[in-house]
C-alpha cells in the first residue's frame, strides 16, 4: 500500500505511503486517485485532507522507478494532480516536512493548504537540468508572487514554510497537531462554494516586461553552461503573460526539450551516480554496521582539523590527538577561526558555534582516545610515521574499533599489516579543505571486513560526505588519474603552451581551475616530492622535466608568490609570468622540440582522455567498481563540470570509437606510447558500447 484512506468524521484522510520521502511511485499516485474516488462516492465525507506519513509530505518523483515503465503508467502525475483539482469536495494539502517537486506540484493542485513550520518548500527540477513539469512554474508564480516563485524554480533551493507564511501558498499555518488542525480547517471551508483553483488566480505584476528582461540577464550570466535556469524563466514569465492552459503548453514543450539535453542527462547521471557510489556488490546494504558515538584523529594539521569539524558538525564528539602541545594549540586554534568566521558570516548561530566548538577535544596522550569508536589518522605522508602511529593504535585502541588512515597514496594493505587487526583498517582519503569538500574515496584494504565498509559507508552519509570506493594502488581513483592529466598538461607546455593557455581551455571546458592554477594551489613542491618518489619506483615512466625546472627555481606556488604564476602579495591572483615563459620556451629548445601553435580542442582532448584511459585501467583491475564512481570522484573531488558529467560520462557522449580515434592521431606525436588505449576502452570502442 503506497497511500492510505481512513474517514474522521466527515473528512476523509489519504496519507501517502512510500518510504523514505512519500516518492509518487505509481501505487502512489493510484493510492491517490482511488482515495479520491471513494472519498467522492462516500455521501458521508464532506472534505479530504492529503498527508504524507513519516518524514514527509512528499519528495516528488520516486526515482526508483525513474525511465522505467511505471513512471509513464497511468495515472500519471498530471492526472493525479487535475482529479484532485477538479474533485468536488475541498481538498486540504497537509504540508509538513518536505514538499519538494511533484510533491509541491501535487499540494498546488489542491484547493488549500495547511503547513507547520519547518517544512522544507522545493521546485529542486532544475538542479537535474529540467523545469518542473507538472504545472510548478505556474501555479506557484500564482500563489507566492512572480520573483519567489521565480527564485524558487530558478535556484531549486529550499524555502522554509515558515518564510512563506504570509503568501497565499498556505492557508492558515497549524502549531501543534497537523492532522487536527487540517481536519479542523476541512470541516470549516466544507460547504464552500464554488471551489477555489489555483489557475484561476490572477497574477499581478505591472512592470512585469522589464521584471523578466532584467531577471533573463542575471540568469544568463549566472548558469553560462545550462539551458535550464533561462528555461524556467520563460516558463514563469508565462505565468504572467499568458492564459492558464497556454502557460502550461509552454511548460511542457520546455520540460520536453530539456529532458533530452546533454546537460540534463549528465546531471541525472550525476544524481544517479552518487546514490550508486553508495554501494557495495558484495557488502548488501543490512551488512549489520558498528556503532560510531566517537571519534579520534590523529594529527591536528590541515588535512585533521578539517575533518574533526566534520565530526563536531554532526555531533559526534571528537578528539584531536598531537605529538607536541604548540601543534596542538595551533590545530585547535585554527578550528575555532574556521568556525568564528562562519559565525561572523551570520551562517551559524551561538548556539551551534558553542556545540560545535565543545564538541572537539584536544589531548597529547592515546591513552585519552582508547574508547573511540572511529579513529582518523592524518599524520605526515611518510610510511615510518604511520607504521609507528598505528603500532600505538593497536595497542590502545578498544576491540572492535576502526582504525583508519587518511593517506592519499601509500599502500593501506602495508598499513594494515603494521597491526594485529587488518580487518579493523580501512582508508579514508578526505580532500582538503576537508570541511568543505564533499568527496571521501574509501579504501578497501585486501582484509577490510565488510562490517567496516558498511559503517564508514553510513558514517560518511552522516557527515554528510559522498564516499566512493577504491581499492588500494598509488593515488587511488582520483590522484592516480589526475598523474596522467598533469603529466599531459606539462607535455602541452614543451610543444608549444604556457600555462595561461592550458588552464583557459580547460577552464573553458568547464573545470573550476586548470592543472597549473591547481598547482600553484597544492604547491609545486608537493607535486615534485610525489613525482620523485613515483619515478623512483617507475624510473621507464616518460614525464617532462619542467615541473623539476620551477621547483628548482624555488618557485613553489602561492605559498611563496610564484609559481607557475606570479602572485601579488595577499592576492590569489594569477598574473601570467615572463620568466615561466622564458624558462618553457628556452626548454623546449634544449630538449629539441619545435614548439608550435596548439589548438584548444587539442589542450582539452589531451587532458580528458588522458583521465578517461586511466580510468578504463582503475576498472579492468577493479580498483574503481563502476564507470559512474570515477564520475563522482571526478564531479565531488576534482573541479570537473557538473554539466559534462565527469570523465567517463563524457566520453559516452563523444563516442568511445571517437575518443580512441584521436588517440591514435596523439600517439604519432611525441610521447606515442601514453596514448595507447587501455584493453577495455579500445574493447569498448570496437564494440561501439559505452561507460555508463
Ligand atoms: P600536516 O603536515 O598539515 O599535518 C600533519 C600533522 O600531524 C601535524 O600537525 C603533525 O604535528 C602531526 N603529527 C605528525 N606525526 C604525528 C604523530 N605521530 N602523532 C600525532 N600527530 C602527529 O599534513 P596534512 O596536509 O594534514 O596531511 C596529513 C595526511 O593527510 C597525509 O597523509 C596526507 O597525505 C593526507 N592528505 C593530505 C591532503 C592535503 O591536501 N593536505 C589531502 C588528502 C590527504
């Protein structure tokens, strides 16, 4: 039973059903409509009041059964929502929780609402690259004035019900029991007549041409790469100048058109892709999981206080373990200016600040962490400091606990070994800052037990992170395809790029920053340490030695005001710069390679299917488990355009014969070998299969 039907007194109640948010799965909307029939053939029953049950009144679509069958099957969302508009008898929407897309749809259809504070108010379409398609963008314009709706629809964001109190969206706003108060509110607008519909609203909005004009540029600028955001405000401008029916017309002929846009299946496969990365194959989802009420961190530096906030957010407590008490004070210290200057911003209260803030722990002695149930160890990236580290944890830590490592390249099996309990051990590769980014890759060690995978899973779901597994090689999924992209992007600059150029046709592409912007950030130092120890284990790997070039000029990045660029003091400005130039040019001379004039489709295809071939690799060995999880480390770690849909995505769309075809055009250039296709790629291709 996806919605239920009971009587009280004279007004009949239809709850929807559908854990976890009340999706209109198919049984849904039926549930609906046969509870309006009897409600309608019942003499008894003067009103309906429609509820959700649970945590929610209705999270719209059920994605469940997204492009399948049953989301076609009548009755549709637009029959559903026109019985309820043309039922006889009033019918009251409920709102309690969350009303999102066609959940918020099917609330507009109604002749009135009733809300309690706190309910989450949504038209989330366009963050899938569509408009809403179930009539949002005009009856909501109707109810809650053009520029709310307009910024609703546009930003897909949520709105308190509270802060739309004063609009005609809800009729009376309920303290206390909803329920009563809905059936209490039925049996007053009972005998009403005639029945008031949304549609029949009129909008007003006098300067309403240069409103839309004005709102058309703002978006424009804003959503450069999505169709969609311009959409909407063709569709709520329609609202205003045209009749009902036609505003819907336009409406359906958007939501059409959109569905079928590169960008608005990258974005579901984007949506999609992260509630995939959340499991595991062989670790089913009742895998009974350990409970986490604490945390420790071993390490207060950048990469530990981040993720110790993370905890504190969520309210775990957590404990921040150093070796000396200055580094200690310098960790803790700069957790509480992270959080001051969000409070300052006004994006926390006093209260959360004091919570957040009490939450998080110092301490110099492991004997002070022995009960946590959950241990981070974020120390420096040497093997002889983490061997050390987890001996100790093995030796304190309670039975039962998970010891994880948040290192971003060493082997966790070896780290796994340093203890008596390698099924204990798992890594989590945070990024920095590791507060604010999303992306958590999982390392699943040879001996991980799956009890371990099922709680971090949980855990990180709770900390509000997307974790992605990987299994254990250098630089996981992320950093060891972002090698083959750096390696690239240096072997651009001897043929014939600077910097600027790389980074302006790849950020042109759509990523947030090029590799040398990206460099300077993360510090030419750092990249030059890992290249060293990976050409040490690799001496045959071929990579251009101008990274080494600027390292030995001293030039480390934004740390020490240049790098790949020049940087004014205090400013995080790239200023292209002249000895950068003359240090490229004067290489490619030594090394005896003609520079020449390079094309932004060559920058762009170089560096992505550069990603893409080792991508094909990390899944023929199984370190990464599903096309769609390199997209989301890509997506929620690395910058790449959410309208592209990460790497793999992408190349989908070029065509996968497409992409092994310039390969082959790059493997006559220098360096031919880099671009020789990984098994399953060229397998792929040959077939004329995709990724995805
Ligand atoms: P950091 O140098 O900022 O911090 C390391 C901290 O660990 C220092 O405060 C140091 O005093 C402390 N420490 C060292 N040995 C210790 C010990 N035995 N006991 C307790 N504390 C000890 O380093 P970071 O950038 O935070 O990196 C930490 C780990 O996270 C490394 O493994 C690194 O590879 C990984 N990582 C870093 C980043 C990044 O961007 N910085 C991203 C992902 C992962």
């Amino acid at each position: 039973m996806s919605a239920t039907y009971e009587v009280e007194n004279r007004t009949a109640v239809i709850t929807l059903n559908n854990p976890p948010v009340n999706g209109l799965s198919h049984a849904t909307r039926a549930g609906i409509v046969d509870g309006l029939k009897m409600a309608m053939a019942d003499k008894i029953v003067n009103s309906v009041v429609i509820t959700g049950a649970g945590h929610a009144f209705s999270g719209g679509a059920d994605v469940r059964e997204f492009n399948t069958p049953k989301s076609f099957a009548e009755p549709t969302l637009h029959m559903v929502i026109a019985a309820l508009e043309d039922a006889q008898k009033p019918v009251v929407a409920a709102v309690h929780s969350t009303a999102m897309g066609g959940g918020l749809e099917l609330a507009l259809a109604c002749h009135y609402r009733v809300a309690t504070a706190g309910a989450q108010i949504a038209m989330p379409e366009v963050k899938l690259g569509i408009v809403p398609g179930a009539g949002g963008t005009q009856r909501l314009p109707r109810l809650v004035g053009v520029e709310t709706a307009l910024n609703m629809i546009v930003s897909g964001n949520s709105v308190l019900s509270e802060d739309l109190a004063g609009t005609r969206l809800f009729d009376q706003m309920i303290e206390g029991d909803l329920m009563a108060g809905a059936i209490a509110f039925a049996d007053k607008v009972a005998d009403v007549r005639p029945l008031p519909k949304v549609r029949d609203i009129k909008i007003d909005c006098p300067n309403y041409e240069t409103f839309f004009q004005q709102a058309r540029i703002t978006v424009s600028v804003q959503s450069a790469n999505f169709p969609a955001p311009e959409k909407c405000v063709d569709c709520v401008a329609a609202s205003v100048s045209m009749k009902f029916e036609d505003g819907m017309k336009v409406e359906r002929e958007n939501f059409l058109a959109l569905l079928q846009t590169t960008e608005s299946k990258a974005l579901r496969h984007a949506f999609f892709g992260e509630r995939a990365a959340g499991k595991i194959p062989d670790v089913p989802d009742d895998t009974p999981k350990r409970p986490i009420k604490s945390a420790a961190i071993i390490g207060a530096g950048t990469m530990g206080g981040g993720i110790a906030m993370n905890f504190a957010n969520a309210g775990i407590p957590v404990m921040l373990v150093e070796m000396k008490p200055e580094a200690l004070d310098k960790g803790l210290a700069a957790i509480r200016k992270n959080y001051e200057n969000t409070l300052k911003k006004g994006k926390l209260t006093q209260q959360k600040f004091d919570e957040r803030v009490g939450l998080i722990r110092g301490t110099l002695s492991y004997d002070d962490i022995k009960n946590a149930d959950i241990v981070i160890e974020a120390v420096f990236e040497e093997m002889g400091v983490k061997e050390k580290v987890f001996r100790k944890l093995d030796e304190v830590m309670k039975p039962g606990a998970i010891l994880s490592s948040n290192t971003s390249s060493l082997d966790l099996n070896k780290i796994a070994d340093f203890t008596k309990r390698p099924q204990d051990v798992i890594g989590l590769h945070f990024f920095s800052p590791a507060n604010v980014m999303k992306l958590v890759e999982i390392v699943r060690g040879e001996k991980t037990a799956n009890d371990v995978l099922a709680t971090t899973m949980a855990l990180l779901k709770k900390i509000k992170k997307t974790g992605v597994v990987s299994g254990v090689c250098d630089g996981f999924i992320g950093n060891r395809m972002l090698d083959m992209y750096t390696r690239q992007a240096a072997f651009l600059l001897e043929e014939g790029c600077l910097p600027e150029q790389v980074d302006k046709a790849i950020e042109k592409y759509g990523f947030a920053m090029g590799p040398f912007r990206m460099g300077d950030l993360a510090g030419v130092d750092v990249s030059w340490a890992i290249r060293k120890r990976r050409i040490a284990e690799r001496p045959d790997m071929e990579y251009s030695k101008i990274g080494d070039l600027l390292y030995e000029k001293g030039r480390y990045g934004q740390k020490n005001g240049g790098g790949w660029y020049d940087y004014k003091p205090g400013d995080r400005t790239p200023i292209p710069s002249l000895l950068v130039s003359e240090m490229i040019i004067n290489h490619s001379k030594d090394i005896g390679v003609e520079r020449r004039k390079i094309s932004d489709q060559e920058i762009v295809e170089r560096l992505i299917y550069a990603l893409v071939n080792e991508a094909a690799y990390l899944l023929e060995e199984g370190i990464a488990q599903r096309a769609s999880d390199v997209d989301i480390v890509y997506l929620t770690g690395y910058g790449f355009p959410r309208h592209r849909g990460g790497p793999m995505f992408y190349a989908d769309t070029v065509g996968l014969s497409n992409v092994v075809v310039a390969m082959g055009k790059y493997a006559l250039g220098r360096h031919g070998g880099f671009w020789k296709p990984a098994p399953l790629l060229a397998k792929l291709a040959a077939e004329g299969k995709t990724f995805n």
